[in-house]
C-alpha cells in the first residue's frame, strides 16, 4: 500500500504481522521500550510525513500500558506530521466500564475515547464493541466490524446439523448479540438468565434515596424494620403501578393520593386481578420460539402512551385466583420501576399474528432451575424435570414444585418468569444491584461482573430460567466475550441437564480467559468446545491449556478494513459477506 | 450561601497512601472512601464510596516505579468519576508528574508526552493542578488550566540548615541543566556554586563530566530534580571527591530510584541521598542506608488549603509551614 504505515503495538503483534502479510507489507519500523522507571518510551524509526498511519493495538494482561503505548504512539505520529492516523483495536480497553454503574463509577469507555481524541486520532477501527452505542463516544467515525461472519463460518464447516442448533445468550442483555447470529445462520434461539434469590433481604441501598411519598406511607405503617422496609418499598411501587384503574389517565396523577390511603388486603387483590392489563407486557422483542405466548389482551388501550407495550400475557387469571396475601407479594416484586425496561418498540408486532387459541397456557419453553456454587443442582421437590418442556398444563405443578423447596413463603417465585421475558430481566439488574434503579439504567449488560460474584458466592443460591427449546439439539452459547467461567458453565449445564441439548459450543469474540477460566471450561463435561477469534491475544501457553478451544483468525477482517478505508472504498460489505 | 457547604475532599489512588495519609492528618480530614478494583484483565474500575456533589475535590496520586502507566490510568479513571459525580472542582496533586521528562521533541518523530498528559488530565476533567518541582517549568504551558508548580526548595532550605555546617558547604549542579536550581539554593545560603558538565550519550547513561568552580574542604551537595537510576549523581559524586571534596551529598525532590540505584548507592562515594517523599521509597530506604526523606506534606497541604479557600499559593514559593 503506498503511502500507508502500518504500526504495531506491543500487544498483539502475531496479528500484526498477519494483517500486514495479507496487505503485502511489513510492519512500519518503531522501538517500543520502557525508561528505568517504567514510563513508556516510543520511537519511530521511519518517516510518517504525510502518510496514512494505521496504529494496531489489542489488550493483554497490562492493558494500561497498552493504553499508554498506544496513545503516545499516536501522538508522536502526530507530531511528526502525517496525513491520518487510524487506531486499530480489535479489543477495545474498559469497553465493559461504558455507562455509569454505580453512583460515582466512571465511564471510562468514553474517557478513553476523549483520550484517544486528544492523542490525535482520526479515525478508530475495532471489532464487536461491548456496546455498539460506544462510537457514539467518539469525535471521529468508527467502523465497529462484526465477527459474526466469521463465528458463522466456523459453525457450518465444523458442527455436524449446525442447521438443527440453537444460539441461546447466558444473559437477557446479550439478546441482541445472539439474535443477530441467529436470523444470519436462520436459526431458533433461546435466552438462559440467572436470578438470583435472597435468602436474607438486605435493606436495599436505594431505600434511602427515593423519594419522600415512600417514607410517608411508611410511616403511618409505623414500620422500622428493614427487611419490611424492602417489602414495603416493593408494595408501594406495585401500587403505584397498578393504580391507574383508568388506563388513559396519566401514572403520576394517581401516584400521591393512592400512596396515602392505607392499603388493604382487598385494595391488593383488587389491584392485582387488574395489573397485568396494563404492566405485564414486554414479550415484543422475542423471537419465534416464544410464540408460544397468547394475547387475550382486549382491555389494551391503544390510546396509552404505553400502547405500544400493553400486550397481555396470560397471566391475568391466575393472578385473580390466587388470593394468598404473601404469594402476591412475591409477584409484586417482579415490577419495576415503570419505563426502565420497555421493549424496544422497532421489533414490535411479532406476536401480532398469533390467534387467542391456545386460551391461558404459559409459555412452553420456559424451563428454571436451581444454581448453587455456579452449578445446576437437582430440585427434588419438583416432580418431574421436565415438567415444561412437553405438557401444556403444567403451570401448577412446576409452580408448586418450586414453592415446596423453599423454606419461606415470601420468597420471589419464579413463575412471574415463566410469564414474561422482560419483567425477568428487569428483576435481575435490581436484585443484584439494588442501585440500578436510580442509575438510570435498565441494560443487563451491566450486571456481568456482579452475576460472576453472586454464582461464586456459596451463601446465594440463584434461580436460572431457560427460554426456549433445546431439546436434542446442539446449543451454541453466544456472548461477545469470554473473561470467567462462571457464567458460561451455568448456561451450559442449564441447556444441558434442564433443556436436554446433545452438546455446547461457547462462542465469542474476546477470549480474554482471566485467571482459571480457560482450565475450568476445560474441564466441564457439557462443553463440546470453545470457539474465540485472535482479536485479543490468547497467549501460547493459555491455547496449551485446553483442548477444546479454537482461535479463528481475524487478520483478514482487520487488513480488508485497512485497505479498504485507505483506499477510499466502503467497507460495508465486511459487515455481512465476509468469509 | 452554597459556597458555605463546600468542602475539600481528598481521594488518593494506590500509589502513595502514606503520603495521602499525612496530607489529610494534616488537613484535619479523613480521606474519602474510595474502592479500587482490577478486572481479571488488569483494567481498573473505581467506585466512589461517598458523595462528592458540590464539593471541592483534590486527588492525589504519585506514580511508583514499574506502575505508572497503572496508576495513570486509575488518576485518570478517579478524575473522570468525581466529573461525572459532579464535583465542583477537581484539582488533581501529582507531587511528581509523570512523563516530565519527555517534553520536547529532542529526536526526529519523538512524542512530546508530557504534553500528551496534560490533554489527557484536561479530558478527563481536571480544572486544577499542583504538583512539585516540573522537570521544566514551561509544562506548565502545555495546560489550558491553571498549574501550581510548587518547590521544595524552602523545605531543603531547612534541612541543609538543620542537618549540616552551612558554612563548609558548596551546592553543585551535576548538569548545566540545574545551574538555576543549584544557584537558587546557593543564593538562599550564602554560598558558592559549582558546575559538572556533563556529555550525555544515551538516556540513563552517563560519560565523560568536567568540574567547573571549587568545592576543595568542603561539604559538596549535589542538588538535582530527580535521582532516577542515579548515575548521573554517583559519577557527581566521584567528581566532586577527585576534585578535593570533604564530603559529597546529594539532595533531590523526586527520589525515584529505579532498577538498581540501591546498589550503586551503597557502592558510590555518596554519603548521603536526602529525597523528598514525592515518590514512595520507604522499600528503598531498607536496601539503602544512606536515604534519608524530607517530609513535603505539610507543602501540599497547605497548596491544598490555600487553593480551597481562594488564598495566595505563591507564599509556598518561599516558605516551607512549620511541622
């Protein structure tokens, strides 16, 4: 390529040297070594004068000083006058920090891209960023590449019936990830999230922040006790999502005067019968496999601003049935705050076809299971294992089942699951993390390194929920990154021993494979193999340590985009076509 | 009347917690709860632990030899993280600012990267700086936000007062680079100024040096910035002793004593190394017995105080608090 240098970081340069073979060059002469002291020192042993400077840096274990290499790198590029600097980063450093966690966490996915700005960079290319909303961090244009293309690939030359298999997600926020593999490959997907139960409630952090209508009610109660004070909380907030008993009236109307009269028995009851015509919704964005699911929804009110969500789920009727004071608090629980986990309106009307024949039954394919120290145990208590798979009546078994293994009543049942996929996600993010729900943030996402703590803890025992059928068929977990096992071995045992899949492949972009990770996948049985790309470097001695594991080449991604924005051309294609 | 609530905050990363403790003890405050994480991958993450709405925020952070672009990153990482909390103002206290000495393109294509660092405090948030005895004062310039380079002088000032026979001594500057420093101090004592030139031939390495002035009887002390590898000192040292010295000690601000200084040390004509406790050192001083620290604490935290409350910095310039 004339008039082009291509860079290399100290990171990666394997792939370095890959990109620049298929660019028919070599790496652009720089002496990359440290001061006595340990800052970073950088030169550039050849020209950059009004060049195109491609400046390619990955992570490794010391992922600051990548970051610091790189920035001066870029900088000195700068200062020595060349035309534009193009950072290539297959892995994108702190792209997991990209929004605020939690009070006073900082975003430093944006701070990187500001740095990278003042560094003098013109332009970012990088492979499957953590969040895609991250280029909108940047100054300058960024071309996300996907792998998929790639992952794809691999799937149809090396599963035997890939055609038959099932791309499920290990979290509700990387839905989007796997239905996107999903529709490329057609294939039906499914979704495995982790609950995770309290034994003991903690009084929520939050309880102190939210605002004064709350401690009011919870003083003509005259309660004090903490662990009521999260029951209460949640009480308050079902209230005040059930009250608006005129749908086209606004929420907050009816929110202070509702919150002032005391609440009685029948007042909960009443409330709830009616509930789920206006707040069970949220199924829009699920694909085929759940289309199980039935509308009866003929109170929806077209005029609500909520409208677009208002579909009914089935569960209208049972809610009425069952009176029991204490159970219904447990479903209380499962609603948030209202707005924070709308479905995204674009997928809209998938369900829009289907007939009201199937009347009341739940969703099929919904399978729980218990979780304790990171890994499925059988439920003893439940009649039959795979009471949901097969029978389309077996809400009240499985329901009971899970009632009798538990010790207290006022456990959150899992059934509110079974019902919706989204309340499912929205009680996640909040139980894990209590303070989501004034960070303004609904993305589970974000709760990755919390579920990898909570599977960890031996004190937790968590409820995992199977969406979708993979009976006797091979289950492809999808995220975009592998850093612990965890998660990854609760999903795959999920599929495995509840769903009854005949084998798993985990599949991801970054195979970051902190601390034991790769030996512990290793070593679990239902886990055929692991497929990751070479974005981020898997070092020699890591690939030694598994026999299972794959590393797919993205050179030629990576030297096709270089090329291609060198020369001017468009590099959409590399988004759908590329082998 | 807002103004009233507000109050200094001071955070401090993993470098320097002792020096942080101090700044604080002085103070009167205690330092702000902060949590520090790493993920397996070796990115930091940090949660603030207390509210910093409004108030008045001071980090400090020093960077220790084979960390610093760690601890840069988690300064940067803090600094963003009280932005976004809404912290008033942000004032980031780097007694030893890091990339100092890469300041100017000296080579074809070389990067300026002390320049690259003060975009980066500024992009991070940053609306204030106070660090210690810049490597050269123009990096000052280098930022769109006021910087408050304080000296150590005042405090050697006193030590060299306190500890040695001021009368017997003469202040040598190991390069021509220093002769404003040394010559500073020579005027604050009353006393006589020599010059080491020196032919440098590559970073950290020292040749051929020639003595310029008389240190014949005397107590010579070597003042410079910083003692890194300390080559540059000990081969001062061995000037000053072939040239008639009675004795040759060396005072630095930034003591940062990387791979083995330690050993040359103890096997140089150095009597004493007097550093500032700038940079952690505390291992050091174990491996090495000529070490001896001067306390700049109570500096920066008066920087800190008169910064917080809209007093004149400029009398630090001149005047080291009393312990």
């Amino acid at each position: 390529m004339r008039g082009a240098c291509v860079f290399s970081g100290s990171s990666h340069p394997s792939l370095v040297e890959a990109i620049c073979e298929r660019l028919g060059t070599k790496p652009a002469k720089v002496q990359l070594k440290k001061f006595a002291n340990g800052e970073t020192s950088v030169e550039i042993k050849e020209s950059v004068r009004e060049k195109d400077i491609f400046v390619v840096q990955s992570g490794s274990g010391q992922i600051n000083d990548n970051v610091m290499e790189l920035l001066i790198m870029i900088s000195a590029c700068k200062g020595g006058s060349a035309k534009s600097i193009t950072a290539v980063m297959p892995y994108f450093p702190y792209s997991r920090q990209s929004k605020r966690k939690t009070h006073r966490g900082a975003i430093t996915a944006r701070m990187l891209a500001n740095l990278l700005n003042v560094a003098g960079v013109d332009h970012v290319i990088t492979v499957d960023l953590h969040a895609n909303q991250m280029q909108g961090f940047f100054k300058c244009p960024v071309d996300n590449l996907l792998a998929e293309a790639l992952l794809a690939k691999w799937l149809r030359t090396n599963v035997p019936e890939w055609w038959e298999a099932v791309v499920v997600s290990k979290n509700p926020g990387g839905t989007k990830r796997v239905t996107s593999l999903a529709d490329a490959l057609k294939l039906s997907f499914g979704i495995v999230t982790t609950d995770r139960r309290r034994p003991h409630q903690q009084p929520s952090l939050n309880a102190s922040m939210l605002n004064s209508t709350i401690f009011e009610s919870m003083g003509t109660n005259g309660t004090n006790d903490t662990a009521e004070m999260g029951r209460e909380l949640e009480e308050v907030e079902a209230i005040v999502e059930v009250s608006d008993e005129d749908p086209h009236a606004p929420i907050e109307q009816d929110f202070a005067p509702r919150n002032a009269t005391p609440r009685t028995h029948a007042d909960l009851t009443e409330n709830r019968a009616r509930r789920p015509s206006k707040h069970r919704a949220a199924t829009a964005g699920l694909a085929p496999t759940l289309r199980t699911r039935v509308i009866n929804g003929s109170s929806d009110t077209p005029s609500s601003p909520l409208a677009r969500s208002t579909r009914l789920d089935s569960v209208g009727k049972e809610d009425a049935v069952m009176p029991d004071d204490s159970e219904g608090l447990g479903l209380q629980r499962r609603y948030t705050a209202p707005g924070i986990e709308q479905p995204p309106p674009d997928d809209d009307g998938y369900e829009a076809s289907d007939g009201d024949d199937e009347g009341d039954e739940r969703a099929r394919d919904v399978i729980t299971g218990r979780l304790i120290h990171g890994h499925i145990v059988d439920d003893d208590e439940v009649h039959s294992p795979n009471m949901s798979v097969q029978s389309g009546s077996n809400e009240n078994g499985e329901g009971s089942g899970q009632r009798d293994s538990r010790s207290s009543e006022d456990e959150p049942l899992p059934e509110p699951m079974a019902q919706s996929f989204m309340s499912t996600a929205s009680t996640h993010s909040r139980m894990l993390q209590p303070q989501y729900g004034l960070g303004g943030t609904g993305d589970a996402t974000a709760s990755d390194e919390e579920e990898e703590e909570a599977l960890k803890d031996p004190e937790i025992e968590s409820t995992v929920t199977l969406v979708g059928n993979v009976r006797d068929k091979p289950v492809l977990i999808v995220d975009d990154m592998i850093d612990k096992a965890g998660s990854w071995i609760a999903a795959a045992e999920t599929v495995v021993k509840r769903g009854g899949a005949t084998k798993v492949y985990c599949m991801a972009t970054h195979g970051l494979f902190g601390g034991d990770c790769l030996r512990e996948l290793d070593m679990c049985d239902e886990i055929e193999a692991i497929v990751v790309t070479d974005a981020f470097p898997v070092p020699p001695e890591k690939r030694r340590q598994s026999k299972k594991l794959v590393v797919l080449d993205v050179s030629g991604l990576l030297s096709e985009a270089i090329r291609r924005n060198h020369h001017g051309e468009s590099i959409s294609q590399l988004y759908t076509h590329f082998d | 009347m807002a103004m009233a609530t507000n109050s200094i905050k001071l955070l401090t990363g993993n470098s320097h917690g002792g020096l942080a403790k101090l700044v604080a003890d002085r103070l009167g405050i205690e330092l702000a709860k902060i949590m520090v994480l790493q993920y397996s991958n070796n990115e930091s993450s940090i949660s603030i632990g207390e509210s910093v709405r409004d108030e008045d925020v001071f980090i400090l952070q020093s960077t220790e030899p084979g960390n610093i672009n760690d601890h840069i990153m988690e300064l940067l990482i803090l600094i963003n993280a009280c932005r976004t909390a809404s912290a008033r103002r942000i004032t980031a206290v780097l007694p030893n600012f890091p990339y100092a000495r890469q300041d100017k393109k000296d080579k074809s294509r070389a990067p300026i990267t002390a320049k690259l660092m003060a975009n980066m405090l500024q992009t991070a948030g940053c609306n204030h700086v106070i660090t210690m005895d810049l490597h050269a004062s123009q990096i000052q310039g280098f930022f769109n936000v006021p910087v408050d380079n304080l000296y150590a002088e005042p405090s050697t000032l006193r030590w060299i007062r306190d500890n040695l026979p001021v009368r017997d001594c003469v202040i040598v500057s190991p390069d021509a680079g220093g002769a404003k420093r040394a010559t500073s101090i020579a005027d604050g004592l009353d006393l006589g100024f020599a010059l080491i030139h020196k032919e440098r031939a590559r970073p950290n390495e020292v040749s051929r040096m020639v003595l310029v002035g008389d240190v014949r009887d005397r107590i010579a002390i070597i003042v410079d910035d910083m003692a890194d590898t300390c080559g540059t000192l000990v081969k001062a040292a061995e000037v000053v002793m072939e040239h008639g010295a009675s004795q040759a000690i060396a005072i630095v601000t930034h003591g940062i004593l990387s791979g083995n200084a330690c050993e040359k040390l103890n096997n140089s004509r150095l009597q004493k190394l007097v550093v500032t406790n700038t940079v952690p050192h505390e291992e050091k001083k174990r491996k090495c017995e000529r070490i001896e620290t001067i306390d700049i604490s109570p500096t920066l935290a008066e920087a800190c105080r008169r910064t917080h409350n809209g007093e004149s910095v400029s009398f630090l310039f001149k005047h080291a608090p009393l312990d």
